[in-house]
C-alpha cells in the first residue's frame, strides 16, 4: 500500500491511501476552484516574475497531480521549477542532488525569491546540519537538498518518514543508470531509500537520458508505472561553432583575442588539465580581463568564493575544468569556448 497522495492534498487527507484511489481524488482538485496549475502560475509570477511556464513545466506539474513523473528537460529548460512551486505550494519538497558545490548558491537564490530552503551535505558542520534537518521537519523549511550519502543514515531516514515528504524530487537523476555517461553508486541505494521514506510521491529529473537510460530510473526508483514528459533538446537560442585557430601555437592567440572582444560579457572557458586552466587564466588576466581559475585542486571555500563572484559579476570569465558547470544558475552567459 503506497502512502503518496497527488499534490494539492495534505498528508492528513491522504495517509495510507491504496494508489487505486488517487485518481478519484484528482477529479476533484480538477473541479476545485483553483486547481494546482493555476495555482502554481500564479505563484510563478509573484516569486520569480515569469508570465508563463516554460516548455514541459506545466506537463510536469500536471501529471504530478496524478502520480509520479521521470522528466527529461534539457538543460535551462527550468526543471527546478517543477519541484520548487510545489515547495511554495505544500511544503515538505526533499530534493536530492550530487552538486553539492551548487547548494548554498541555489539556496541563497530561492532565499531572494521567498522560498525557505536549505541544504544538508558536507560542507557544512554537524550543528548547521542539525539545525537544517530539524527547520525541516518542523516546517520552517519548505525544501531541502540533501547529497545521496545522507540517506546512510538511518535515523536520519526515520525522522523524514516520520514528519512525512510531500514531494521526493530527485534531481541528474541519469546518475542511478549504469548505462547513463555520469553513473553515481550512491543512487543505486534511493530506490530502497524512497521505500524506507514510505514511497512518496516521484519526481525524477534529468537532462540526458535516452530510452534505456530513463527505463532503468524507472526501475531504480520503482515508478514503472509513472508518466513521462520528454520535451525536446532543440535550443534556437544556442549556436555551436568550430574554430581552427590555426594550430596549438595560435590557440592562445586566438582565444586571447576571441574574450577580449567580450570582455564585457560573461562566460566559461575549458580546459584539460588544472596546470592548462591556472597558465590559461594568468593570460586572459595580463590581457586585462576580469578572470579567475576554478579546479577540484582547489580549497572548496576558493572554489565556493570564485563561483559567487562569477555569479555576482565581479568576475567575468572562469576557466576550468569539467569540475565547473553543471547547475550554475547564470542567466546571461554569453559564450562557452
């Protein structure tokens, strides 16, 4: 017997309802007079000023109304919507995610939008932890991220059951699929994770999955009976290129030249190796451009302190390794080299 109700409906209303009575229960928020759409358009608006969804968000939050989802949303597309509306709406909202070095900046920007969040991974110390897990389960919190490694810990699990997870969002959820090209053991254990939590309602997120990729998240999770949305990957904002700079030599040459005609710009430079991506910042630097280095090599508060002053525009320009990237929450990034 499963113990998820569709969103819209309190924990009180719903315990230990059998799946086969959800869809008597989403006809009637259907005939509400503000069904959960409407709703979350509207909170959509107030906190983060967006007129509409975009592409797949409102598929999502649809079918959410009526059971678990896996959606592939490529990159930019605003999956993180598809958890924090229902954040905002109901509360409760657990999300995990393997970038813990994007945490705090992704909770200092619901911060600014009124969205109480917190995070609880290694970054931060044993009180902090405490403090977040328990804002959370008394309510204070309306969403928490938490690293996979987390849910080693049984009493941590417990407690979570016990105050009950409206919402089990699971985000790069690619990396449970020993077929997908970013595979995380850690997320083989969230299947039994969601069952031990008392299988709340599902919504597993990715930007890369192929067919194969996205039956095995199913299966991991246990959701082979959910929806899927599967929008398309098309971008007509982005343009790709290739550039012969004519050799190594004139690499450096080249991409010298390549940021500063967009020095007022924002962007992302990779390269590598760590010693490729410290030699290439020193260039663009005595060129005069505002750039910093980003590596795993680094201390996690250096690394911290320069992805905030990319995020703040004191820095223009990051060179890094692949160690850079994924999640960054920047709006006007302009070129990727």
């Amino acid at each position: 017997m499963l113990r998820h109700a569709p969103l819209g409906w309190r924990a009180s209303q719903c315990l230990a309802w059998p799946r086969s009575q959800f869809a008597l229960q989403v006809g009637a928020i259907a005939r509400s007079a503000e069904s959960p759409i409407v709703r979350y358009a509207t909170l959509l608006r107030e906190h983060f000023g967006y007129p509409d969804f975009r592409d797949g968000q409102e598929r999502v939050l649809s079918e959410l109304a009526r059971g678990d989802v896996l959606a592939v949303m490529p990159t930019g597309s605003g999956k993180s919507m598809c958890y924090v509306l229902p954040a905002l709406a109901e509360g409760r909202v657990l999300v995990v995610s393997p970038l813990i070095a994007l945490m705090q900046d992704q909770v200092e920007s619901l911060a600014a939008a009124g969205v109480s969040a917190g995070f609880i991974n290694s970054s931060l110390d044993r009180a902090a932890q405490n403090r977040a897990y328990v804002d959370f389960l008394e309510g204070r919190l309306k969403l928490l991220y938490v690293a996979p490694e987390r849910f080693t810990n049984a009493r941590f699990v417990d407690g979570l059951r016990e105050a009950g997870v409206r919402l089990l969002a699971i985000d790069e959820a690619h990396c449970m699929s020993e077929w997908g090209h970013d595979f995380r053991p850690d997320y083989l254990t969230l299947g039994s994770v969601r069952e031990r939590l008392g299988s709340p309602l599902t919504l597993a997120l990715t930007a890369t999955a192929d067919p194969a990729v996205q039956r095995d998240i199913a299966a991991h999770l246990g959701i082979e009976d959910g929806h899927r949305v599967v929008t398309s990957v098309a971008r007509p904002n982005l343009k790709l290129s290739v550039v012969d700079p004519g050799g190594p030599r004139n690499a450096a040459e080249w991409l010298r030249r390549y940021v500063k005609a967009r020095s007022d710009q924002a962007g992302i430079v990779y390269a590598r190796t760590r010693k490729l991506v410290e030699e290439t910042a020193e260039m663009l630097q005595n060129a005069g451009i505002a750039v910093a280095a980003y590596h795993a090599g680094m201390m996690a508060d250096v690394r911290r302190d320069t992805q905030r002053r990319f995020t703040m525009d004191q820095v223009r320009v990051i060179v890094a390794t692949n160690a850079f990237g994924l999640g960054v929450d920047k709006a006007d990034i302009r070129f990727v080299v």
